[in-house]
C-alpha cells in the first residue's frame, strides 16, 4: 500500500491506495479534530462521517472536485452535520433518520406529559 500527504489550507488529506481502490482520510484540523474516511473507486466515493464546520466541508468538496471523485453514498451519524456537500440522492437515510428522530422526541414529550 502506498500512501501519500496532501496539505489543503486548513485540512490534511491522507490517500491510500489499496490496490484498485483509494482510503482518503481527510483531518479537518478543527476545533474538534474531527476525521472524513472516503472510499473510491473508478471515481465514485463513499462517505463516513462528514466535517462538521463550513470551511472544511467546503475544502472537502473542493478537493474532491479536484481528485474527480463524485460521492455516491455516505454512512455518517444521525445528526448528519456537514452533509452539504453530498448530491441530493444521498440525503434519503439522513430524511428517514430525521423522521425516526422527530418520532422519538415526539413519544418523549407524550411520555413525559402522562407522568
């Protein structure tokens, strides 16, 4: 496997390629120090889990523009942050979330009101 570094201005993007496949890890260098994992493949990405703040998920968009690597899919946490940057196909299991988690609270508030 070989590796290469690539500073961006605020982030640092890792790429591994595995193979015919490449493993980008995108440090955001944030406040929280957060880490992106994108899979590609022949051009076509997997997501987990997003930048949280909007200078790196622009420069993560921007870099993936410049690496022609168009995002497919993600797998990422519930509350989604950061997910601008996806096509719009791929907002589907963040909608069914958000209305599992709408349902939730819903029930929570019920719940406490019969108490």
């Amino acid at each position: 496997m070989n590796s290469e570094k690539r500073k961006l201005e605020y982030g640092e993007v890792t790429k591994i390629a595995c193979g015919d496949m490449n493993i980008r890890v995108y440090d955001t260098k944030d406040a929280i120090d957060d880490r992106v994992i994108i899979l590609d493949k022949d051009g076509r990405g997997l997501v987990v889990e997003l930048p949280a703040f909007r200078r790196n998920i622009e420069e993560l968009a921007h870099y993936l523009e410049d690496e022609n690597v168009t995002i497919e899919g993600k797998l990422v946490s519930y509350h989604a942050a950061g997910s601008s940057f996806l096509p719009s196909g791929c907002e589907e299991l963040s909608d069914r979330k958000r209305r599992e988690v709408q349902l939730d609270r819903r029930r929570s508030r019920t719940h406490r009101k019969l108490r």
